[in-house]
C-alpha cells in the first residue's frame, strides 16, 4: 500500500492535477503607467504576467492562490518599466517564468529578440517560427493569435507586431496603447 501510495503521488497525481493548481501561490502588485495602470504577476521569483488593467486576456497566467505583495523581481520589473516609459531602454531584464505550449513558448522567445527600436511584421513571424519548428510555412493568423495571448506585455514586445502593410492591427491591450508604446521607442508613426 505504501507502494502504491509512493506511485500515486510521484506519477499520477501529476498527470491528472493541472498545471495551474500546482502553483502555490502568485504574488501581485500595481503600477501605475503614463498609459495607465498595469498588474504584475509573480511566481516565487520570477515574473509570469504584466497586463494593461482591463486588457484582453488580463490575468491568463495567473496560477491558484494569489496575493498582493512586494518581491525582488516585482521591484527590479518596476524598474525596468521606470526606465522604459521614461523613453529609456533597460539594460537588464527581470527574470520570467513564460507558461504557454512550446509553440507559443517559441514564438514568445522570437518577440524577445526584436529589438528596441525596431518593428517586425505578423508574416516576418509566422516566417521565423516556421523555421525554428522546422515547418515549410506557418499561418501568420495562428502566430497573431499567439502574439495575442503574450501574458508578458512590453517586455515581451508583441507592440513591435505590425501588419505587412505598416497598420497597427490589433493589441490585447488596445491599438492607442500599441501606437504610445511605438512612439516611446521612437518608432515611426504608422497607419491606424
């Protein structure tokens, strides 16, 4: 009986509980943005979501019990937005915990590695995470849609993610939001 008790707990337990509830506990905290007020999300010490109040999707990555608090990597993320909505670009990132499948996983780590500054469009994307999962092609709407459920905004930068034609298109945290956030990075006006 202990056996199987040992059993129970190490392997099957796992498979049937979900993801979410093996999380103790998420800790949040505010910040109150030039574009509004943000929520931070963190699990242990690492950040899991940063959502404009409100937006779509606000709070997807939020796991079991949450609480208000103040830990290191809330503190150092509030840091690193200070620098950035004051028109500066960090120089260090607060470390992340990005919950999603590998196939978000992999196109949230391309949104990472566009850089300040710069733009790449939704087709650029699908493009690229077509080759990192050795696909010949991959479906710029399925990208979008993943681009869409980013549950670590403007650190990972899905507002770098126009439209082929240079339109803004869509953002979980609205388009006026995407439209400021290019314009703080000094990016150049683009069609609404």
């Amino acid at each position: 009986q202990r056996r199987f008790l040992q059993v129970l707990k190490t392997r099957l337990l796992p498979v049937f509980i979900p993801l979410k509830s093996r999380f103790h506990m998420t800790f949040i905290s505010h910040y109150d943005s030039p574009l509004g007020g943000i929520t931070l999300a963190a699990t242990n010490d690492r950040l899991c979501g940063l959502w404009f109040d409100g937006q779509k999707y606000f709070g997807s990555t939020l796991q079991g019990e949450s609480k208000e608090a103040e830990t290191p990597v809330l503190c150092q993320t509030r840091q690193w937005l200070d620098i950035y909505f004051a028109e500066g670009q960090p120089d260090f990132f607060p470390s992340m915990q990005l919950i999603g499948t590998p196939f978000q996983q992999t196109i949230w780590n391309i949104l990472r590695n566009i850089p300040y500054g710069e733009t790449r469009t939704y087709k650029e994307v699908a493009a690229e995470t077509a080759r990192r999962l050795g696909r010949p092609h991959m479906a710029a709407q399925a990208v979008g849609n993943t681009i869409g459920h980013n549950p670590i905004s403007i650190l990972i930068p899905c507002h770098r993610v126009i439209g082929t034609n240079g339109s803004l298109t869509g953002y979980a945290g609205g388009t006026d939001r995407k439209l400021a956030l290019l314009q703080i990075e000094h990016i150049p006006y683009y069609i609404k």
